[in-house]
C-alpha cells in the first residue's frame, strides 16, 4: 500500500483552496481520485470537500458531469448574507408576535395568583374563635410574624402548647417579634415562655405601655380585637396588604421605644425605682408628647405632674428629664431613638 500525506492546519485549508481553483475542470469528487490526485488520504479529501460545501462554494448539482457547481465566492457570501437576513428577519417577527400576544393576555386575563388588592374582614366572636385561627394561620406563615401583647395573661396549661407552636415557626425560618407589656414579664410562667423562646431565637421586647392586642402575619394578615379594652369579646382577622403595612408601621414604631427582654433584669435596679405610673410618664415623655397632654390622658393637673417628675428626678440623682432619660435608657428602660439628641418635650 502506498503512503498517503496527512494535511493539518494550514494544510487542510490549502487543499480546499487547491481543489476549489481546479473545480471547473475536475470531472469527479470522489475522495478516492481526489486523493490519488493529490497524494493525501481519502480522509483528508472528503473533509475538503465538505468544507467546500459548508462555505457554500460547492452546492449539489446532480444535472452536472462532478455532481456539483461551483458557486464564486462572493456569490456564495451573498447568498449567506441573505440566508442570515431572513432569519433575522423571520426572528424578529416572531419576536414582535409574542410580544403582542404577553400584551393581549395580560390585558384580558390579568394574572389573579397574587395577593388580592382589596381588604376582607373576617369576624372572630369568641375568644376561642380568635386562638383556633391564630393556630391556624401561624402554620402558614412564611416570613414573620409580629405581635403586641398590653395585658391578659395565658392560662399555664397552654403555656407547653406555645412554646410548641413557636418553636415549630422559628424552626421554618419564621421571624418572631413581640411586644409585651412591663408588667407581664413578673407573671412567673409567662416569664418562662419569654425566656424560652427567646432562647431559641425570638425577639422579644418590653413596654411600659402596649396600645392595643395585634398579630400580624406575614404581609396580608392582621388580627386586631373587636373591643381593645374587652378582648374576650373577640377579633377581627383583616386580610389586606396596604392595612397589614400601615399596622407594621404602628409596630415598628413602638419596637424602637420597647426595651430588649435580656436588659430588663439587668435594669431591675432602676426598674424597681419607678413605679408603672412613673413609667409612663416618661415613656410619653420620651415620644414627644406635652405636659398638658400627658396630664389630660393620666387625668391629673399639670401641677400634679410636675410634682411628680421633680420627685422621680431627685430618686434618680439627676436634674433634668433629658439626664433622668439618658440614664433610663442605659438601663434599658427606655429606648430614646431619635429624640435623644434633644431636651424631652416639656
């Protein structure tokens, strides 16, 4: 058998370019003869002459003698123009088509998967109807649930039910936040609860005063009592994401004033200092709020008042109510935010 030369690289593009200048005389495409002509493999020869016809030189022409015509270069490169051009083309219409279709369903079937826009108010009337939807619904949440808490205390023996259920939420990933009044953490087995989940990753704070009983639930649900200041009278359960928003706000904003659960042992030494009267004076205090306001809604003079704050200031060894603020809110009993760079209102 003879030796047959194995073209590489610049090689495979010279026989092509060979082949290709000797097209119009050449009889056969055979890679036998082509490489009997040429001294390379069969091999070598057909893989020519598929290049050929890749770059459209050569196209398939079976009236002709070599089975092929050979097409001029810039013929070929024409016709590849115009072959991407279509395709460009055709994409771009089919492109515009599926736009219009996305606009056309969206505008006559609007996607209703979502989170309705409207509010829906169911009514709780007993206080056993609140608890069964609140074990309910704490299943379903995703992402956080927030809670203040003014007053009322749970029976112990649910006290095992509680820890369960919220264990089982910060297990999902549930952020828990809650609010509790000051005066609900000397409750011993409500203190345990605290303590506890606490441990395992809630975030739990206190206040001297909690406005109102509310559970808020991921972003579209919220349970507020029908009666605040009667809450065996039940709740209502709103489902609305722009009400849940507005209550978020209510809830951030007595967040920032409330004291973390882990300072308040540390604050008992001026804790015990202030009684809950005193607690809440300052706490109004510290929100802005005007000696005659806060004299009206404790229902007592400005006088009185007055009286009273002197008093508290000289137990806690200070002169003003910014310094008597300051040092309650070292002790963790009271969370300035962004009036601590100012004289309290007063």
């Amino acid at each position: 058998m003879g030796e047959y030369f194995v073209t590489t690289g610049n090689d495979f593009t010279d026989l092509a370019r060979q082949l290709y200048h000797t097209a119009e005389d050449r009889c056969s495409w055979d890679p036998e003869d082509i490489a009997a002509e040429t001294e390379c493999s069969p091999l070598e020869a057909e893989r020519a002459v598929g290049h050929l016809k890749r770059m459209g030189l050569l196209l398939p022409a079976p009236l002709q003698p070599s089975g092929y015509q050979v097409v001029r270069p810039v013929n070929a490169l024409a016709r590849l123009v115009s072959m991407e051009r279509e395709l460009t083309e055709g994409w771009m219409r089919d492109r515009s088509h599926r736009q219009e279709q996305i606009l056309s369903l969206l505008r006559e079937f609007p996607p209703q998967d979502g989170p309705s826009e409207t509010a829906t108010i169911d009514m709780l009337p007993t206080a056993s109807a609140v608890n069964e939807y609140i074990e309910e619904r704490a299943l379903d949440a995703r992402v956080r649930e927030q809670a203040m808490h003014p007053g009322g205390v749970p029976p112990v023996e649910l006290l095992d039910e509680m820890i369960h259920r919220d264990l089982a939420a910060l297990d999902q990933g549930v952020q828990l936040e809650a609010i509790y009044a000051h005066h609900l953490v000397a409750v011993p087995h409500l203190a345990e609860y605290l303590t506890e989940v606490s441990r395992h990753g809630a975030e739990i704070r206190v206040a001297p005063a909690v406005p109102l009983r509310m559970i808020v639930i991921d972003d579209d649900i919220a349970i507020l009592p029908i009666d605040p200041t009667e809450t065996a009278r039940g709740a209502f359960a709103v489902r609305s994401r722009q009400v849940v928003a507005a209550l978020r706000a209510i809830f951030g904003f007595h967040w920032a004033v409330a004291a973390p659960l882990t300072s308040v042992h540390g604050a008992e030494e001026v804790g015990e200092m202030l009684s809950p009267f005193e607690k809440m004076v300052f706490h109004m205090m510290a929100m802005g709020s005007k000696d005659e306001a806060i004299a009206r809604q404790l229902g007592i003079s400005t006088r009185t008042l007055s009286r009273k704050v002197s008093r508290l200031l000289e137990r806690l060894r200070v002169q003003t109510r910014f310094q008597a603020a300051v040092k309650l809110s070292e002790s963790g009993m009271l969370d300035l935010g962004d009036v601590r760079d100012r004289e309290l209102a007063g």
